[in-house]
C-alpha cells in the first residue's frame, strides 16, 4: 500500500487526475474503472482540462463503471450514467461504445450481474480502478457484511448510505433502496487500485480501513491485501493516522 498525503481536497484531485493520465499515457487502450460520488469530481474536471489542452488521448480507452442504481433509469439526472457523462463523457473523446455501466433499468438482477461480469472480463479486466470510500467502509455499494461479496451484485443500500446520498435527490424518499454493483474480488483483480479522499468526516474510517484488521464488516481494509493500492488523501482525511 502507497500513501500519497496532499495539502487539500484540489491537490488530492490533481494527483489522483495525474495518476490516471500517466496510466491511458503509458496504455492508451486501457480499461479505466471508475467511480461516482462527490470526490471524484475534481479529478474528472482536471482530466477534462487536460484532454481539452491536448495533452490527454482517451480515443482507445474503455470504460466500467462500479455501480448503478436499480430501477432508475438512466436519463434521470441523479443516475450514475448521467453523473458520467456531465462530469466526463461529455466532454473527452471516450468512445460511446466503449462506456459501460451496470444497466438500473433491467430488473433481472441475476441476468444484468452475468452480463455485467461478462462485459468486465472481455475486456481482460480493469488495468486501474478508482474508488472512494463510505463512511462505513463501502466501496462501491459493498456494504458492511460477513463476507466479502465476489462478482457483480444487486444489494440492498443501508441506511446510512441512502441518509449520505440524500443531498442528491429532492427527499430521503427519491433515494433508491437497491444498486448493482462490482463485487469486491472483481475491485481487488483490478491490476492498479486508485482510492481518493478528504476531508476529517473520513479520518476515523480510514483509520480503521488501513490500520486495523481486514475483514468484511469494513469492506475496504480488503484493499489491504492488494498489491498495488494507491491511497491518495488530504491532511483532514489521514489527521489520525
């Protein structure tokens, strides 16, 4: 495990963007996996820049995303897809066909989980993996539990993770209560894992994450065990390690 402390949450964003343009750099076709949520914003928006100054090519690079709420469909301004393609797709020359999210409008959920974990592994995997992390230690809708879940998933959201994305929707009740998401030994076959996070509220997860015992009640200490995990975070995030 590599830990890179930054001063703030723009420095954190621009060495996390960094690390992401050295990889489509160094591999042009690579299979970015990436993630949704308030803390990745400032990264796509430097990698934004970047490509629109010329100095990033994202015209072979494939995309899989971590998760998607099910049932939302993904025109609704508050799907995963939307969140995407506002902060990124719209703006890069990522290929269209070669984006791809879990799909919240096929209530199958064994049928979308395969098809999802088929799509993953034709591409040979995920050559880097960002992530971010809950308060309770989820990675992308890996909740707390007693295992460790495999592939992709359909799970039942916590209420502290439908209280946390609550500022998204116009009321607590607009919140879906279901996600498919990647499971963590698909996150943990990713060749590079790239985490991102600020501010103090996720000093003492981070704590625990990373400094206390792997198990799957904090999904995210899994990342422990993973040879090449890149934990960048601000001086608030890592106060008390």
């Amino acid at each position: 495990m590599r830990i890179i402390r930054t001063k703030n949450y723009d420095e954190m964003s621009r060495k996390a963007a960094a690390i992401i343009a050295a990889q489509v750099i160094h591999k042009p076709n690579c299979v970015l996996g990436l993630a949704t949520g308030g803390t990745p914003v400032g990264t796509y928006k430097n990698l934004v820049e970047w490509y629109k100054s010329g100095d990033l090519d994202f015209s072979e690079v494939s995309t899989v995303n971590l998760d998607e709420y099910r049932g939302l469909p993904r025109e609704h301004r508050e799907s995963y897809w939307s969140f995407m393609h506002r902060n990124l797709f719209d703006h890069v020359n990522i290929p269209q066909d070669r984006i791809n999210l879990p799909d919240g409008t096929n209530m199958d959920a064994d049928a979308e989980c395969k098809r999802y974990d088929a799509v993953i592994a034709s591409m040979g995997g995920v050559d880097l993996q960002l992530l971010g992390i809950g308060h309770d230690g989820h990675i992308g809708f890996n909740e707390p539990s007693d295992a460790f879940d495999m592939g992709t998933h359909c799970v039942d959201l916590t209420e502290e993770t439908i209280e946390a994305n609550k500022r998204f929707f116009a009321s607590r009740d607009e919140v879906p209560r279901q996600a498919y998401t990647m499971g963590t030994h698909t996150i943990m076959s990713a060749r590079k894992v790239l985490m991102i996070v600020s501010g103090r509220d996720k000093a003492e997860i981070i704590k625990k994450a990373f400094f206390g015992p792997v198990t799957p009640h904090v999904p995210a200490s899994i990342l422990q065990m993973h040879p090449n995990f890149v934990l960048v975070a601000d001086e608030d995030a890592l106060s008390l390690v």
